[in-house]
C-alpha cells in the first residue's frame, strides 16, 4: 500500500468513523478518525503507527473495533476516563 486509505467502519452501536491512513515513510504511519454518532460529526483522532509495515497498518485501520487499546483511547476521548 502506497497511496492514502480511505474507508469508513462501524466501532460501536451507532459510532462509526472514516478512517485515513497515510503513509508517512518506510513502516510510518498515521491513522486519521473522523469520528460519527448518529451520522453526526463527534470529533477527530488521530494515531502514529511507527514499526508497521503496510500490511499490517491497513489491517489496524480495517479493524479497529477489535483493538481494545484504541476503543479505549476512543472511549475516553468521547465520554472522558472511567472505571
């Protein structure tokens, strides 16, 4: 994967976001969340991914819902830290 990545994917009930990946040099990544609720705007994140070759980047971005490290820093970005 060269190019930019552009999909969107269901995380959770009803949030979604639109994910960008872009390549930022050999096994560098960043990972863009525009995220939605309701199809409403809810805020943007963005993750580094440093050490990933393509492969397994696009993989991280087409399954997010699956990684509970970056749900939670969703989670507590959205509705803040909790218990």
């Amino acid at each position: 994967m060269g190019d930019n990545l552009d999909l969107i994917t269901a995380l959770e009930g009803r949030l979604k976001a639109a994910v960008n990946l872009s390549p930022r040099g050999e096994q560098r990544w960043v990972m863009t969340l525009r995220l939605l609720y309701d199809g409403h705007p809810a805020g943007n994140l963005s993750f580094n991914l440093d050490g990933y070759d393509a492969g397994e980047a696009e993989a991280l971005a087409r399954n997010i819902p699956h990684h509970p490290g970056l749900m939670r820093e969703i989670d507590e970005y959205l509705w803040g830290e909790s218990d």
